[in-house]
C-alpha cells in the first residue's frame, strides 16, 4: 500500500515512528518464526469478522449497481448517498491475507466473496487506484484455496469464463445436461425420447457421469450414440473431486463442466409439459439474472427443527438479502426452498460462474457434511451460493402444485396399489390431488414435475401414475401437503380455484409420456434405445444431407426446400456425421420397406458427400466404402457398376429421348416420334425400351430402327434378374436409369408436345437449379385418400418444408405427379441416387407394396427424391384439360404447362378417349389450366364414353388456343390418320425412307 506525506518536520518524525514499528514488527517475525504472523492471529482475525461481512455485503452490492437505484435485491446500501470503493478494498484485501484456509461453509463465504469482489474489478468494474497487481494475487491465492480442484483441467476461472463469452467463446449456447447413474438409465432414456419425440426438443443433450462405477460401460456406449446425446466423464474434468463423490453432489459439478453456456439442468426423472427451450428464450428472470431457479413445496416439520434451520442460515449469513429475508426458509415456514430437479444458468455471467463454483464448494468433500446436516442434499446449495456471493437470483413466482389424481374415499381406493401391494392405510381426504411434485413456469402454467410417470419411483413395483388433476400452492404455505403411502398429496382449501382438471393437450402429453414409458419396460433399456437410436438417425441423416445440399440455419424462406437446420443456433456436422457413420457400418440390414430403403439410400449418398469432402470429416476411406459395398449390394444388387462409377459414365453431355414400348404403344409411339421429328422439329437422339421379345416383338423393333436417330434396347439384356418378371409402369426408372444420355427427357408413348421438348434444356430453370423437372397431376380426391397422407409421414416424419406445401401430404390430392414426361441429369450424385431409388420402389421386390400406397409409378419418382432428401421441384401448373368447351367446363385430354404457363405436353395421344377409337380424336380448341387447388368436384372423371372435363371457375377459366398450337393439333391428326390408313410400315417408308 503506497503512503504519501507532504515534506516537513512533523511529516518527518512521523514517518520515522512507523518505521520503528515496522522494525519491532519484523524481529518479532524472527524471534518467532515458528508462529503465525499477527495479521494471521486467532484474535486478529476474530476481530475483524464482523466489520469483513459487512463490508464485502456492501462492495458486493455496489458492484451490483444497487447504489444508484433502489434494489429489491440486496438492500446493504440502503440510506448511503455515496460509498468509499478504495478504503473498502484496502479493507477487504488486508483481509484476504489472513485467510489460510476453507473448512467451514462461512470461511467459504468469506474466501469467495473476496475472490469475487477482486475478479470483478479486475476484469468488469476496475478502479484507477486499485493496482491490477493486488488483484491479481488475491485472485491467485483465493482461487487455490477454495477451488483447487478446477486444476489442471482449466487453468484459472478466467479461462474458465472465456470458454462461454468474449472474443475467445468456443462452445456451444445452450443445450440441457442431466447426470445419469446406473439406476437412473430408464429415467434418462425415457427422459431424452420424451423431449425429442413429444415435445419436438432438438437442443443437445450430455449426459454426466462420474465413471464406470456410476454408469455402466455399455450404458455409456448406447447413450451416446444417440443423436445430439454426448456423454461426459466428470472424472476427466474434477478426478480428485468424483473419487468421493455421493449422490447428489455431483450436480454443480456436471453444470460446471458441461461445455454450454445456457444449461438447461434436470434431473432424469423429469418431464415436462412445454419444451424447456421455449421457456429459456422467454424467461424474463433469466434474461435479467441469468439464472431461474424454482420452489420446492412447503414443507412444514418440527417447529424446533424449522428454527434451528433458520438460525443456521442466519450464522453462515449475517447480513441476508432484502430477497433471501422474504422466502419461507429464511422465515422458518418450510425445511425446503428450492426444487432443484430443474434449474437454468448462463455461466457466461460473472456472478453466476461464482455462484456455481461455490455452490460446488458446498457440495464437495470438503465441505458438504455441513451442508448436508442442515440442508436436503443439493436442493438449497444454489440459491444459497447465489446468496452468500450477493449474485442477484429469483424464483419463478408460484409454489409448487401436484400433478395426478383425485382419490375419493370408496372403493377407487382399490386402485393405489400393485398387484404385490396391500392397501393404503391411511385413508385420503375426498379434494386431495395425489401424485408427482408439479412445477410452474413465470405465467403460472404447468411447466415440469419429478419423478416420471411412476407412482413411486423408488420401489421395483411402483405402478403408472394416473394423470388427469393437478392442485397447486397460491401462496406460501396455503396447503397441507401429506405424504401418504409414499405418495404427495396436496389438500385445496378452495377446490374451485387451487386445482383443476388437466387441459386437453396437457392431457395427450401425459398418455404419450405413459405409453413410452409402458414400452420401455416391456422391451427393456437396451432395445427401447436402439429404437430411439433409429429415430433418432433419420433426423440426423435429414440434417446431414439438407447441410451437404447447401442449407444453412437460416430462416425458412420461399426458397428453402429441407428446412431441417432452420433456426438452430448452430450445426454439428462432425458429430452427427460420427453418429451416422457407426450407424451406417453397423446397422443390421433387414428385408426391404420403405423406412428401410430410406435410411440405406441416405447411408449411400451421404457416404458419398464425405468422401467428396475433402477434408472427408475425418473418416477413414475404409468405413466409408465399406458402408457404400454393403448398403449398395442389399438394397440395389441389380447394379452392375457402383453408383459412383455410373455417375461418372453419365457425365458426357450428352441429351436425349427415352421412351418405353411395347407392342400395344409400338401405334402411338411410332406417331410420337414422328411428331417430334417432323412437326416439332426436334433432333435429340431418342432411345425407346422394350422388356424381350414377348413386350416387342423383333419385327417391331425393325420397324423403330428405321427411324433416324432412334435405338430400341432391351431393358432385359441390361437388368436380367430384376425384369424376368415386370409390371406395365415399373420399367420406366429402369429405362432412364439405363440410357445412355446424361440429359433425360422421358416420355410416355402417347405423351404429344406442343413445344419443342429441347426448351427443357435450354430455358427451364427448373432443371438448371435442380437437375429434374417434374410435373403435377390433377387434383383428385377419394374417400380413403387420408391414409395416404398419414402413410406418407409415418414413412418420412422429417419431410420436407417443399413436400409439406404439396397436395399429397396435407389429404387434397390422391395424386401429385403426371409422371408421363420426366427430365433428369444423371450425372448429378443426388439425382442419380433419387432415381435409382425410384427403381427400387418399382422392383420385384418392392412394388406391390408400393402400388398398395399409390398409383403405379407416379408418385415414386418425387417420394423418391424426397426420402433420399434430394431437392425437387415441380412445374407450376397442377394440370388442366385440353380439348372441347361444354356445360362450363372443358373436355378432352390432360395437359401440362411448362414454367413459363405455356402449354407444352399431353397425355393420351390423339384418341379422345385412349382406349375407345369409336369416340373419335382430341379436338383442339380450348384449354383449362389448374393454378390453385381446385375441389375435386371440379373434375369429371373418364368413363368408356365420356372424357376428362374440368369444370371452369374464377381458377380455371376456359381460353382458346392460339393459332399455333391449333395447326400442331391439326398436323397431328394428320399424321395419325395416315397412320391409321397405311400401316406401320407404309407410314415409316414414307415418312423416313425404305429399309436399308
């Protein structure tokens, strides 16, 4: 400490008198060196308590900011207009000095008050004559002497702190940590499903243990393989610490060592009826105090044992907190005050990082037998650290409640026991609501409770809790709580207003919440978690590959097609792909289905994403071919290349035709591509697909290779095992899949353009962005077409934000895509593995199942895309019709527009009705377009003498065709007329030359 004097006599003789008492002083130190030095002294030290309490009480609150306004907080300064900063410091730092050691809860206070006050001006409040040195040494001392365990694994409280704030912040924001022991498995478990599954919860998860004598190996191993689930060994962060560890105190220490700033702590019998992350981002206490704590029940024993508590309080805190003088504890109304089965803290904040290093303190070995003989366990440890550090905290507003079941006293008593369990003893009086502790949140809704679903959740044969009642606490000690057969009961005073019945959606929490359990334990821990493992991979694997598709966390906007990662603070591509990866080389491949097929599809695609990575995520080459071999030859063993290596083969540039044929189309297929050529003028080089000899007979496949530009091929030849056996739509992915065009463009036999097909390639933008272009059926609707929709979801839980806007996924269509004209690029990695997947959808293997969910092919292709999370999108229009005006509406074929809204393409080639030559040919003279989505009553349905006709509204009004597309209507009845009159082989000869 720097002394000062102005020169002069009297100056001099003074300072002359302090360096004779400074001599004595130091020949004291030495003719005693074996003693403490004075300022170290029992009777030095006992004199300056007192004054040291008040004082820090004082500068604590100072450095709150409770000087320059009016503090509901901690109150010391109340009356002072102005208070010494610098004298108080010099205080509080002699002091610090004296102080040797942390054996008792109030030298704790004292120790870390100090460290406190000197962090705080080191780093936040600094002081122009307080040296940066000082603080820096009491910082050093105190910090060893109370928190020596936080070492070697951070090296100071400052590196501590910097880990969740400031420039150097390097972890995650918020996330929930639970610890989990051996007995605690199925309470996590069921814990974790429950917030991910019911209350659609994504925040990540770590699980807290303090080693294998806690939790178990293969406990371990299983939970944290579930997706955003981390396990943490606290014997890796505090070992000195968890060799004694005891039950609950190991909780301050998880919250300390958990790598999130804004923790979400709960117990694992926990469950909640509101995603707690909501209730973080909302939570006014915890956007002022970083903190939100809540209360335990009233709980009211010996009047002798509630004062001693009190007074207990009192000792270890001399100068309590205008707040803390307000709770029941305090006021020796209730042996509890906090519940701290839940509890959130931002440890970014200064006070609260101390807050929580103290309130570990207190639960250390070091310490905690005081704790513990006049606390609960851990449950006032936190509000009590926040207190004797002067941190500012707050409970949420209501006491706690009950959630269960009223009993009346008659025969329904039967109920509360087991089948192993005598009857209650006691009877209940007929308004008390028993069950499990309920916890509200700051709107005074029913947030939380403890202890699951089960009646008792310490007994093997507890039963299920029956939840339809909840009672709560309107103000402090307004209830009688009883604990009757082992189970909380809450006795109203007012029925009317203290309880009431649970509302329709917290009903359907509970009985999801009851099911899940009730699954659990009948499969067991580990079978539950490798459902919950598997569900938990389809949305890792929708993440992961709406991530390699180039999302971002981003809003959903109008151009979002996955929408996955929308509004998550951050993503974790490395360890949701380590998860996907084991899964992927792990998974026990079962005979196909569709969620099947999913999963393997999206465990090929995103194997190949890693591998084309290049820093390849860190997984080795080995893993990720072994996953590609094996999921390739279950699921596709029809293959004859790798997919990766056919992808390259389609990498030419080259564009095409494909159709497919049989001798039934070979009439309209012959007067397609005629068309194509001679009236569209269109030069791409056409390939047309038979399945052998019985689908095209040899001398029909002479007769199309007289067409310039045109191969027939045998789709048998290339897929022998698969097509031996085929049904009318199945070959159609098949066909394109084996074309040798990079650029497809497919077509249905009777499919008739009114453009140019090649405008796909040169103006879509569609096909630009996506690689595909498909286009819209009509809207049409049937009576068990709901169970298509709910087939859809059940199969594709994660669907995406594009296919949650179709018709098909929200019950207004039975269809969705006209798959009679389909544009792909091959070489396109997602493509191609959409596609292939489509193929298997329409394989020996798989169709049935398939065409029992839709009808034939149409709707394989965009599901296809969809499940292996490929982006798609269609053309605008959702179909129209083509043909005559009658009775308002218009009659004749189905047609499509591209995306400029011109017409382009229709199916049924030139007949009226394709499969009745006596009802005549289309007739080209209005057209009405579907841009909405128009009822199905506004669609007449084919019949053996009727057309297709949509019924014209302010959605679908008639208009003519131009004059263009009338003389290419009429070109086309030409062609087909003399098709008609001369035969196949004559029409060819004429139009394309003699056979060679």
């Amino acid at each position: 400490m720097r002394l000062r004097f102005a020169a002069g006599p009297r100056s001099t003789k003074i300072l002359q008198r302090i360096c004779c008492i400074a001599g004595c002083f130091v020949l004291l130190l030495l003719w005693h060196p074996e003693e403490r030095p004075l300022w170290q002294s029992d009777s030095f030290i006992a004199s300056q308590v007192k004054d040291i309490d008040l004082l820090q009480t004082q500068m604590l609150d100072y450095l709150n900011g409770e000087l320059t306004f009016d503090s509901a907080f901690g109150g010391s300064l109340t009356g002072l207009s102005q208070f010494d900063v610098v004298s108080t410091w010099a205080q509080i730092w002699r002091y610090s000095h004296s102080q040797t050691q942390v054996t008792t809860i109030s030298e704790a206070r004292r120790v870390c008050r100090s460290l406190l006050v000197s962090y705080k001006l080191l780093f936040e409040q600094q002081a122009a004559k307080i040296k940066t040195k000082e603080l820096e040494t009491v910082i050093e001392k105190l910090t060893g002497m109370a928190y020596s365990w936080i070492s070697p694994k951070y090296k100071s409280i400052r590196d501590l702190q910097l880990l969740f704030s400031g420039d150097r912040k390097e972890n995650q924001k918020t996330g929930i940590v639970m610890c989990v022991g051996t007995k605690h498995i199925e309470f996590a478990l069921h814990a974790i499903t429950s917030l991910r599954n019911v209350l659609d919860c994504g925040l990540p998860i770590e699980i807290h243990y303090a080693g294998p004598n806690d939790l178990k190996p293969e406990m371990i191993h299983t939970l944290s393989w579930l997706p955003n689930v981390q396990t943490v060994n606290l014997m890796d962060h505090f070992p000195l610490e968890m060799v004694s560890i005891e039950g609950w105190s190991v909780k301050p220490f998880a919250i300390l060592a958990s790598s999130f700033s804004e923790i979400i702590f709960m117990d694992a019998d926990v469950l909640f009826f509101k995603n707690p992350e909501v209730v973080l981002k909302e939570s006014a206490i915890f956007s002022e105090y970083g903190q939100l704590f809540f209360h335990d029940r009233s709980l009211e024993v010996e009047t002798a044992v509630l004062r001693q508590t009190a007074e207990w309080f009192k000792e270890i805190n001399p100068f309590p907190s205008t707040y803390a003088a307000s709770l029941r504890f305090t006021n020796s109304l209730s042996y509890h005050e906090q519940e701290s089965g839940v509890l959130l803290v931002d440890k970014s904040q200064t006070g609260v990082l101390h807050s929580l290093l103290l309130a570990c303190l207190l639960n250390s070995k070091q310490i905690r037998n005081e704790t513990y003989s006049h606390a609960y366990g851990d449950k006032e440890t936190f509000w009590i650290s926040w207190e004797l550090l002067r941190v500012p905290y707050q409970f949420a507003p209501m006491f706690p409640g009950v959630v269960g079941f009223i009993d009346p006293p008659s025969s329904d008593q039967e109920n509360m026991r087991s089948p192993n369990r005598e009857k209650i003893a006691e009877p209940i009086p007929a308004n008390a609501v028993c069950g499990n502790l309920l916890h509200f949140d700051e709107s005074k809704n029913p947030f939380w409770w403890n202890s699951g679903v089960l009646h008792l959740k310490e007994k093997s044969d507890s039963w299920l809790l029956k939840m339809d009642q909840i009672s709560f606490e309107k103000e402090r000690g307004s209830m009688k709580w009883e604990r009757l057969a082992a189970v909380f009961c809450l006795m109203p005073k007012h029925q009317i207003t203290e309880s009431r019945q649970l509302s329709a959606n917290e009903k359907t929490i509970t009985e999801s919440y009851i099911h899940s359990y009730r699954r659990l334990k009948e499969i067991g821990w580990q079978k539950y978690c490798s459902l919950a493992l598997e569900e938990g991979i389809d949305l890792d694997q929708t993440r992961a590959l709406d991530f390699f598709m180039g999302e971002s966390t981003d809003a959903i906007n109008t151009e979002t097609f996955g929408g996955s990662l929308a509004g998550l603070d951050e993503f974790d591509l490395l360890s949701t792909c380590n998860r996907i990866v084991h899964y992927c080389l792990h998974y026990d491949l079962k005979d196909p289905n569709f969620i099947e097929l999913k999963k393997q599809s999206r465990c090929l695609l995103i194997a190949h994403f890693i591998l084309n990575t290049p820093s390849k995520q860190s997984h080795s080459i080995e893993d990720l071919t072994e996953i590609i071999n094996k999921h390739t030859l279950h699921a596709y063993p029809w293959l004859s290349k790798s997919i990766e290596d056919l992808r390259k083969s389609f990498s030419n540039n080259k564009s095409g035709i494909v159709l497919t044929s049989g001798t039934e189309q070979l009439e309209s297929t012959i007067h397609t591509i005629t068309a194509l050529r001679k009236v569209l003028n269109c030069s791409l080089n056409i390939e047309v697909y038979y399945v052998g000899e019985k689908d095209l007979e040899s001398n029909h496949v002479q007769l199309l290779q007289q067409m310039p530009n045109v191969q027939p091929i045998n789709l048998l030849a290339l897929f022998p095992t698969e097509l031996h056996t085929f049904y009318k739509y199945s070959i159609k992915p098949f066909a394109i899949l084996a074309s040798s065009f990079q650029n497809v463009i497919f077509m249905d036999s009777d499919v008739l353009f009114l453009l140019n097909p090649e405008v796909i390639l040169e103006e879509s933008d569609i096909f630009r962005n996506y690689g595909q272009l498909f286009f819209h059926d009509r809207s049409l609707q049937k009576d068990y077409f709901n169970q298509y929709a709910s087939w859809f979801k059940a199969v594709n839980p994660h669907y995406s934000y594009y296919a949650s806007k179709l018709r098909f996924s929200n019950c207004k269509s039975y269809h969705e895509q006209e798959s009679g004209v389909v544009a792909v690029d091959k070489s396109r990695a997602g493509v191609l593995h959409a596609l292939i997947l489509a193929c298997k959808l329409n394989s020996n293997s798989m169709r049935e199942d398939t065409y029992k969910a839709m009808y034939g092919d149409k709707e394989t292709f965009w599901i296809s895309w969809e499940l292996t999370r490929v982006p798609f999108k269609f053309a605008p229009s959702l179909g129209g019709t083509i043909g005559y005006e009658r009775n308002n509406a218009v009659c004749g074929s189905l047609v499509h527009v591209d995306e400029r809204k011109r017409l382009f393409w229709w199916n049924g080639g030139m007949r009226l009705i394709k499969t009745r030559p006596a009802m005549g040919l289309v007739r080209f003279e209005k057209a009405a377009l579907d841009y909405g989505v128009v009822a199905s009553d506004n669609w007449v349905w084919e019949t053996d003498t009727e057309p297709f006709c949509l019924l014209t509204n302010d959605e679908t009004r008639a208009a003519d065709l131009s004059d263009s597309e009338k003389d290419i209507g009429m070109l086309y009845i030409e062609l087909w007329q003399r098709l008609e009159s001369e035969g196949l082989f004559a029409f060819i000869t004429a139009e394309f030359g003699v056979f060679a």
